[in-house]
C-alpha cells in the first residue's frame, strides 16, 4: 500500500463484537500498526512524570516515529478484558490519551481502537471512523470462549464493559452518544456481516473515501 499522506481508521466496538479482531486484520492487510491498550498504558506511564518531561517526551525518541516508537515496545494484550467497574474520569489520563493519539495520527498510517480516537480526531479529513456492533447471541459465545466465563458471566462482562465505554464516551464527547450511527463513516454488524466481510467492508470504505490510496493485498 502507498498514499501521498497518513490516514487513521478508528474502530468503536461492542464487547464481544470481534472489533478489535476485525482492526487487526485490516491493519495486517495494509501493513500499518494496530494500537488499543498499549495507548492506555503508555498514557499512564506518562501521568506520572514531571507534566515538562511529558512535553519533552518528543524529543527524546526519533521525529518520524513519535509517540509509535514508544507504542511499539509495549505488550500488546492479546485477550479481550472486560471493565467490570463503573466509569470514573481521569481528564489527566485522558489528555494524555488524546496527544498520543493526535502524534500518531501526524506520523503514520494507522489502525485506532477505542479511546473515543474519531472524536479525537473529527476535524481531520484523513479519518475513516467504523463503529462495530453484534447482538448478544454473537458476542456471548465468543466471550465465553476467549474469557472461559458461562453464559451468565459473558452476560454481564458485555453489559458492564459496553455501559463503561459508553459512559467514557459520553463524558470526554461532552454528551455524545456513543452508539449514534451519524458519528461514524460506517456501521458495522459483523454478526450478519461476518468478521471477514466486516474487513473488507473497511478496506472497501477506505479506498472510497481515499482516491490517493493505492491499497493492493
């Protein structure tokens, strides 16, 4: 894949909807970096050193890597982990959040789940923004499977985990929902779309919205 410049898919998912299965696919496809809870942790690594050596922080690593070269040493979490607590705002943590995420959309093609990136980034015009959801008899299996809960446990890990994201998606927007179609460029159901045909779905929307893409895979 080649473009004249960086663009930035930003996927908001259900629990147990394969969202961050389906970014991670297409980000594999393109040949880009797929980021979610390594933002988090570096976000939280940052909050607690000196606000000057964040600002700094730049400067300390390569210009044309950013924030990513410092993503990319971090473990990637490789199973789903349900927020089976109540929302509680960190606006700190949450600036933290927005900058790298704003560096990383400046440096690089890239794959962004979570962390409410498409209100990050509305007012840029390289964003595609997805927002993936499943109904419940799709996603408690597979959360029954990836976490080893029952049926009862799956159940309440989607519950709590989707009302935690959109609470945090409620308070950083300034009330907006985080469910409403019309923030996204596309709305996925990848129950009845299936996991594959969500990807394409994407790269197809990519290639729609971008006519300097030349996506080949």
């Amino acid at each position: 894949m080649s473009s004249g410049k960086n663009f930035t898919v930003t996927v908001a998912r259900g629990f147990g909807s394969g969202g961050k299965e389906i970014a991670s696919l297409v980000a594999r496809d393109l040949g880009i970096h797929c980021y979610e809870n390594r933002i988090l942790t570096l976000a939280s690594q940052l909050s607690g050193i000196d606000r000057e050596l964040f600002e700094n922080v730049n400067e300390k690593v390569e210009k044309k890597t950013g924030f990513s070269k410092l993503l990319e040493l971090l473990p990637k979490r490789k199973i789903p982990k349900p927020e089976l607590q109540k929302f509680v705002s960190n606006d700190q943590l949450y600036e933290y959040e927005k900058q790298i995420i704003t560096e990383i959309s400046k440096t690089e093609s890239s794959v962004i789940v979570g962390k409410a990136a498409d209100w990050v980034l509305r007012d840029s015009d390289r964003v595609l923004s997805v927002y993936i959801e499943a109904p419940r008899e799709f996603c408690r299996p597979r959360i029954m499977e990836k976490l080893g809960l029952s049926a009862q446990q799956a159940d309440k890990a989607i519950e709590e985990t989707d009302t935690y994201r959109a609470e945090y998606y409620s308070y950083y927007t300034g009330g907006n929902y985080w469910t409403n179609p019309v923030n996204y460029d596309l709305t996925l159901n990848s129950q009845k779309l299936g996991i594959d045909g969500c990807v394409k779905m994407i790269e197809f929307a990519l290639k729609q919205k971008f006519n300097d893409l030349d996506i080949t895979f």
